[in-house]
C-alpha cells in the first residue's frame, strides 16, 4: 500500500494512494488518527485499510498537501555514514560500527513545505536518504526479525548547515537547524519493495541537475543490520523514524562545493517511493514577509 498524511477536500487525515487518486481513510474510521501513529502502534490493522477505500470518495492526489508521516516520533535516529564513497569524499575511514545521530522534531518537515537556508550560513546541503518508519517496537531484536518492525518506507533529505556541523566533533547543531529535513510524502509498505528496500535507485536532483545518483544496495549497514544495532542501545518504539545515511555527491564534496540556493527546489527520488521535493528560502526572506503582516 502507498499511504499519504495530508489535508485534502475531506480534511486532514491517512490516505490511500492509488495512481493520481487517493481516499481519505481517516474520514470512514476515526481510529485511525490524523498521521500513522494509530497504524505504527497496531490500533487499526493495516490489512483493513483497502476495505475502507470503498467507503471513502476519491481526490485528487495533486490536490492534497502533504503532512508530516508522523507528527511527533518518540526519536529520530540517523545513520551519518553509510555509503563508502560518501565516507571517502567526506575524508573518514571506514567505521566498524555506524556514525549515528539524532535529529529533533523542529527541523523536520514536511514534502512541499519551504526547505529553510539559515540566515547565519550559506552552507545549506542536501543528502538523499531512504527513511525507514518502525511499527512494532522492540529491545535486543535479532537481524533476522528486525524487518517485521518495519511499518513503512518514505524519502528523506538529511538538510545539513556543513558550517555548523564542523563546529564541533558532535554533529548535532548542524544537523537540526529549523525545517531542513523534508520528509515524505508517500510511506509505502514493505510489501510493494524489496526486502529491506534494497536495491532501489536514489537520486538528488534541483531541475536537470543529478546530485547524487546511486543504489540502495551499496548501504554498508542494511535496514535489518541497523534496526538490530540500534536496538541493543535503545528500545524502538512505534513511530520511531530512522534515517539511513546519503550516497556520495554531496554538496560539501563538490568543486565548487555546491550549496543549495533560495528560488531552487530540490528534490530526492527513491525508485518504488516517489519524490519529496522542497522549495529552497531564505530564514531573512521569511520573517522579513512575517514582519510586513
């Protein structure tokens, strides 16, 4: 199933998305909530979901403005170097266990929404990720079980202020400025991919120009390997999003180093998935168009 959180002429809720139409199924089963919570946590069986289409009224997918996946995920966790060719052109070595880091909720949001260049640095990247969204929760889980946790996939651009995450040896300031990491906008369940996701294409681009194009076979850490990691430290609960790390091409590793501009509009493609595209803005732009209302 490929679902949609949005608002849409039936109101705000889960949709399902089928070619360039979708149903809202929030509005024939209120159980089902505003985002994927109710779903990641098992209160309303993914199987019934196709069922309901048949009692909601389809829409226009390209009218629906897309929401976040999940409103507020218990912990956002990223992978910072999963591809061997991104860990070369950034200068580390190879590790032996993942780079992980954690994002917060107000640097995310939504497919469509402005992608914010902060006032403080030009130095706004883009990082084409796979993202995966946890439904059954767990501590100690084994790689072999762990994609039974696996509620969905979506599209994912790790925005990164690179002036700001070489600071210091954490990653954590420039890895959360507000809204720059879209998300979204289609979560498509495991079923219609490969297992694990793999071999899928991945591509950054702004109009004809590829950023980055690569594979997800090429990931050193897979989604079952990292969700088994991941659970030896910490218990992943319904609703917990994890970031799977960028493929090379980078806009810090560039020559020029290549850095997203306001007016241009990124996008990051996953094959199977589909686009989450994000209009770039300038933070002065911004609270100079609030200052004047």
């Amino acid at each position: 199933m490929r679902l949609l959180v949005g608002m849409g002429v039936s109101g705000q809720g889960v949709y399902l998305v089928d070619g360039d139409q979708a149903w809202n199924l929030t509005a024939v089963d209120e159980r089902i909530g505003a985002d994927l919570q109710a779903l990641s946590e098992g209160r309303v069986d993914l199987a019934s979901l196709p069922a309901l289409k048949e009692k909601a009224k389809a829409e226009p997918l390209s009218s629906i403005v897309p929401g976040l996946p999940i409103k507020a995920p218990g912990k956002i966790i990223c992978l910072g170097l999963n591809y061997v060719d991104h860990i070369k052109e950034g200068g580390y070595d190879i590790p032996t266990y993942p780079a992980l880091f954690m994002r917060c909720t107000t640097s995310m949001i939504p497919a469509g929404a402005p992608m914010i260049r902060p006032s403080c640095s030009e130095q706004l990247d883009y990082e084409a990720e796979l993202m995966v969204i946890i439904g059954k929760g767990g501590k100690h889980i084994s790689e072999d079980a762990a994609l039974d946790h696996v509620l969905g996939y979506t599209i994912f651009n790790d925005g990164s202020v690179r002036e700001y995450q070489r600071k210091t040896h954490q990653w954590t300031p420039g890895k959360n400025f507000d809204a720059t990491g879209p998300i979204g906008p289609v979560v498509v369940t495991p079923d219609e991919l490969p297992e694990g996701a793999e071999g899928l294409k991945i591509e950054s681009r702004v109009g004809s120009e590829i950023l980055q194009s690569a594979t997800t076979s090429d990931m050193l850490w897979s989604v079952a390997r990292t969700i088994a990691l991941i659970s030896e430290y910490s218990t992943l609960e319904p609703g917990d999003l994890l970031a799977m790390g960028t493929p090379p091409g980078v806009g810090h590793a560039k020559t020029p180093q290549r850095w997203l501009r306001p007016g241009e509009v990124v996008e990051v493609e996953i094959e199977g998935i589909g686009i989450c595209a994000n209009p770039i803005v300038a933070e002065e732009d911004i609270v100079a168009t609030e200052a004047a209302e």
